[in-house]
C-alpha cells in the first residue's frame, strides 16, 4: 500500500468537512501535532481542541475508529513516506516517467473488460465511483464527464461515507473503484459485514496484480510500477479511456 491509515482517514475527513466544523478542528489539530498526540490522553486532546470529550469521541467513531486507543495507534504505526525525482533535471524525468507510465496503460489495458463496464454504466440506474485521497480524483473526473452525457454518478470524498455507502448498497447498484494498488478495502473491519458487499456490482480498476476478495465481481488491471510518481495518472487516464469508449458506444 502507498498510503498508511493515518492520510486515509484525516485527510479526506479534511477534504469532506466544513473548516469550521468540530470535527475539521481536531482531525487539523491531530495532524498537525502527531508527536505529542502520542502523550495525551483524550481529555487533554479534548482541551487542546476546545471541545469536550464527547467530541473527540464522537470524531473517532466518525471516522471508522472504535475507541481513541485506536487512534493513537494509527499515529504510532504511521510511517508515510514522499518519494523525490532523483537527478539534475528532475522536471524532465518526472514528465519522461509519467509519460511511460501512461504507454504502460496503453499497451496493458484490455478493451474487452473497458466496453463490458460500459455496458453495465449503461444498464445500472444507480451507479457511484469512488478513491481514496489522489484516486478520489478519477471518480470525480467520472462523475463530471459521464454528467456531460446525461449520466448521473455519485461520489463521496471520506473514505469512512465511502465505505458506509457501499456496505448499504442494494442488488440494483453498480459500485466503480479506482484503487492504484488495489489496497481499497485493506483499510476497514468489516466485522462480519463482507455479507453486505456481495449485493452491488464491484467493478475494481487497478494496477495490482494479486487477487481480489470475493464480492469483487470484475477487475480491469493495467501494468504499473504502483509508485507515487505515476499515481494518480495512470487511473485519470483509464478514466479518459472509460468515458471515451461509453462516448462510442452509446
């Protein structure tokens, strides 16, 4: 996986919440002090935001936590990490790097796979995309061009209402993911809940190799070094693929 826990959960919390928000004020606050976060106890936590301990919890349970002893321990396990462009003329090999890896999207993309999604993105009333942080901006993309053709997609920005959306999708739902490695459901416990995602359509679009869970009904990979570097671009560029195909087929 390219991101830890601790992005998934704060930054689209961030992305989904009003600035002025409770919830905005201490997911802002825990980022911005992870190391002493590490020290604290939920009612210094609690203090140091300005609000009660009830808030802080409620923000844990929000955010898919069980209890505040987890969050601390996703502080503990975060190890993130950005990747640097090596070289002299590092503008020139991150531009030669991305182009490659969109010919890697080219020549492994299977057409097959593209038009039978399609199919389905014209048979399904219901239909919403999602991503988690950078991938988030291929179902947005999906959202605005099939929009512009008449098709409604929804989208959710928190991976936590991500995830509560699909756990209650029905049988006439059609579910599209834009996972670079493929790591999307990695990030939740379902507890005992995987039942709820065999009812919609999962459709998964990915770099990755390795076998998908069960109530992953169909995947369209493509090759990829799943580094920093070609994420998300080589998702936004299926992405184009997808919509130009429906474009023709419909």
């Amino acid at each position: 996986m390219i991101y830890q826990k601790l992005p998934v959960v704060f930054l689209s919390e961030l992305a989904a919440e009003k600035k002025d928000s409770t919830n905005y004020v201490i997911a802002d606050y825990i980022l911005t002090h992870q190391e002493q976060i590490m020290h604290m106890g939920i009612k210094e936590l609690a203090n140091a935001c300005h609000v009660g301990t009830g808030s802080v919890s409620r923000f844990v349970r929000d955010i898919g936590l069980s209890d505040f002893n987890e969050l601390k321990q996703i502080l503990s396990d975060n190890k993130s990490h950005f990747e640097i462009q090596e070289g002299e003329d590092y503008t020139k090999e991150w531009t030669d790097y991305v182009s490659a890896s969109l010919y890697q999207v080219q020549h492994s993309l299977q057409e097959a796979k593209i038009k039978e999604l399609c199919e389905d993105m014209q048979r399904y009333e219901k239909i919403s995309a999602y991503g988690m942080l950078k991938a988030e901006s291929a179902a947005i993309n999906l959202q605005v061009d099939m929009l512009m053709m008449g098709k409604r997609i929804h989208t959710s920005i928190a991976y936590v209402d991500q995830m509560e959306e699909i756990l209650h999708a029905g049988k006439d739902e059609l579910i599209i993911i834009f996972s670079y490695t493929g790591s999307f459901f990695n990030y939740r416990s379902f507890r005992n809940k995987e039942q709820n995602l065999m009812r919609p359509k999962i459709w998964m679009i990915c770099g990755s190799q390795k076998a998908m869970p069960a109530y992953v009904n169909e995947v369209i990979r493509f090759d990829s070094d799943l580094d920093q570097r070609s994420h998300p671009y080589q998702l936004e560029a299926v992405e184009s693929i997808l919509v130009q195909t429906y474009a023709r087929m419909h």
